[in-house]
C-alpha cells in the first residue's frame, strides 16, 4: 500500500488537538453553526468541545434539520448476527476476550440457517454478520460460505469481523458482502495498547489502515466508530475519527460512510470505562457528526436504552439495530446461553416494537435499503466449495 491514512495520522498530534478542542471559544462554536459545519474539521473541532455543551439545543435543531433534508424521514433497521464468539484476542472490555473462561461456539451453516429464518420472520433484509477474531476458526472460506448461504435471502450483507488483506475483502465483495464495520475502538496509541495487549489486534496500524484496505477493494460502505470510554480524553478522540472519515472521503469517493457511537456496556469479565460517557455526550457526538457530514450515515445500536433511543434518534440518526442478541445463535435458540455474549443490550424491544415507535413519531421503518440485483456481477458466477458443515444450505421455515 503506497500510502494510507497512517501517514497522516502519524503527522497528527493528539497533544496539540487537544489543546486546541479544550481552547474552543463560544463564538468559534457560534461561527460554526452560522455555516452550518462547512468549515470542516476546525467546525467539527468546535462542535465536539466543551464549550459546545453550552450549545446543545441549536446544535439538536441544525442537525434534526440537515437530517430530515437528506434522508427524510426513514430509518433503516438491522439486525446483528452472530457467527462466532471464538477470539485470539485479548480485549479488557469484551465478552469474547481469550482471557474470559465463557464456552466458545462457531455455527455451522444449518444454525446459520436458522437464524436466518428467525430474522427473515421478523421482517429484516440487512443482517450484520459478526465474530470474534479467530483465523483458524472464522476465517475467508468461513466468511465465503456464510455469505453464501445467506445471499439469497437478505437484501444487504455487512460484516464487522477481523481485519484482512484488500484481495480477501475483494473476494467477499464478489460474494455480495455490500458493507464492512471496523471500530478503531481508540485512536489514543497508549489507551490502545493498554486495552488490547495480545493477538494481532494488538497491531494498532495494522486495523488502522484497513478502511484504506477496504476503499482500495471497492467496498460499497465503510462503517467507523470509537468505542467510548476507553479513553479519558473522548473529545479528541471523536476528532480523530472525524479526520479519518475526512480523508477516506477525499481518498476512496466511491464508497460511502457511516458512523456509529458505542458506549462500553456490562461484560464478561468487566473493565471500567477510562471515561463516564453521559448521554448528554452521545448527544453532543451525533449532532456533531451530522452537522459535519450532511452525507454521513448515523447508527445507534441497542446498546443504548429504549428512552435514550426514542429521544435520541430524531438528532440524525439514519440506522438502528433493533432486537439485537450478541451471541452466537441467539436468535433461533429459546433457550440461547447468554454466557456466549459479547455484551449486555440494553433496548431489549423485539423489531415491530421499535418499528412502531418510529411510525407512532413520523418516521417510516425502512427493513431493505439496498438489492443485490444493482449490482454489476451476476450470483449465477458465485460458486464456491463450501467448508461449513451441516449441508444442505437452503433456507427453510
């Protein structure tokens, strides 16, 4: 790779950023909202300060108005599926760390399958393929398959996996994979290192260039995010994804964004958040985001409670997720261990439950925002040999 944004992130001192967001005056915040965030990255560095605090009710209103000017009044829903909680990891702040003594399970594609109907029954066309990073266990044939079988009966597959090489996700996007999520959960080299001392997500630069890898591959979104509370200084660190976001705009054009605000939840073996994430501060991101990037998708998943979401979602917010389980089948299974779980949700509301909160508000739940059949290549080419067990693969229920 010729040139990524580590260039730019190294050349980038977080020091000198935030002196600079900690010395945001009130009219630089003011100035901000008069153009309406084209300033770029000096109005974003207003809207995320403390002194936008102060400024939190124009601030909701500029971004409601951008919001419902671009997007309207839908809001995509989606569904997370988990794969597999198998990890070579050490994460302090995950339910699937290596270190965490929980029972590991990866599905075969007769689970997969059944989740899938579940899902299906439930109204969903976008599914968000998870797992944790295990090579030998999840690994390119793995994902391959996986999207396989499931191609047929969602309108949009994404993932949010281990980071690979450009020719793998190049492989993947052939396969019908449409969006890929990867957190830099915390662009603080320090905090970084602290949080993540073994397996190769250790490698900071090694997942910092992967949106690079998947731009260069012709992914059709590129999801990014920070985890909050991983680190004290959460002000700079939305700066930095900001920035990120900045330059893969300006580098891979083709692609389009979006971005998501996860707060540390309660887990296996549990960490203590670096920084108490108030909802007065996701509600200062979101709004800072959106006026930003009026183009920027919004996500606020079920991490969040069902009173914050209900309030929360009219600021900007373009995607939900919405009776969510984070364990590997979770969804078909009645009696699912929930010792398998990444984290605890919070908004444990089934679909039509949100779904109906959006109507009963004015929006419209919008459960299919993208067909594969726009696509160029056709799936009658897509033949691969299958390493998932459990065959055959038609969907059934």
């Amino acid at each position: 790779m010729k040139s990524s944004f580590k260039d730019l992130f190294e050349q980038t001192s977080w020091e000198d950023t935030s002196v600079a967001i900690s010395s945001v005056t009130s009219s630089m915040v003011e100035r901000a909202l008069d153009r309406k965030g084209t300033g770029g990255l000096e109005d974003f560095r207003a809207l995320v300060s403390s002194a936008a605090v102060d400024y939190l009710e124009p601030m909701a209103r500029l971004s409601h108005e951008l919001t419902r000017q671009r997007f309207g009044n839908g809001v995509r829903l989606f569904a997370p599926m988990y794969l597999s909680n198998e990890c070579q990891n050490i994460c302090d702040y995950c339910g699937f760390s290596l270190t965490n003594a929980v029972p590991r399970k990866t599905l075969t594609a007769s689970e997969i399958i059944a989740e899938a109907s579940v899902l299906n029954q439930q109204g969903f066309e976008h599914v968000l393929l998870v797992t944790g990073e295990a090579q030998r266990k999840v690994h390119l044939q793995y994902f391959r398959d996986a999207l396989s079988v499931l191609r047929p009966h969602f309108a949009n597959l994404s993932m949010e996996v281990q980071p690979l090489e450009q020719h793998e996700y190049e492989s993947l996007a052939s396969e019908g994979l449409h969006s890929v999520l990867v957190y830099q959960e915390t662009y603080h080299s320090g905090s970084y290192r602290s949080h993540h001392p073994k397996g190769k997500k250790s490698n900071m630069i090694w997942r910092l260039e992967t949106p690079d890898r998947l731009g260069a591959a012709g992914v059709k979104k590129i999801g990014l995010g920070c985890l909050y509370g991983l680190t004290e200084d959460w002000r700079t660190d939305a700066f930095f994804a900001a920035l990120h976001l900045d330059y893969l705009e300006r580098t891979y054009w083709r692609s389009t964004y979006s971005m998501s605000f996860p707060r540390m939840r309660p887990h296996e073996g549990e960490t203590a958040p670096d920084a108490n994430i108030t909802d007065r501060d996701v509600v200062q991101l979101l709004c800072a985001y959106r006026i930003f990037n009026h183009e920027l998708e919004l996500t606020l998943s079920t991490r969040e409670s069902p009173m914050f979401r209900d309030h929360a979602f009219k600021l900007g917010v373009t995607t939900m997720s919405a009776g969510s389980r984070t364990e590997p089948g979770g969804y078909a299974s009645k009696d699912a261990d929930e010792t398998l779980e990444q984290f605890s949700i919070s908004d444990d509301r089934s679909p039509a439950e949100v779904a109906r909160m959006l109507v009963s508000a004015g929006y419209e739940p919008v459960w299919k925002d993208w067909d594969a059949s726009y696509d160029c290549h056709s799936a009658n080419n897509l033949q691969t040999e299958s390493t998932l067990d459990d065959q055959p693969l038609e969907l059934v229920g």
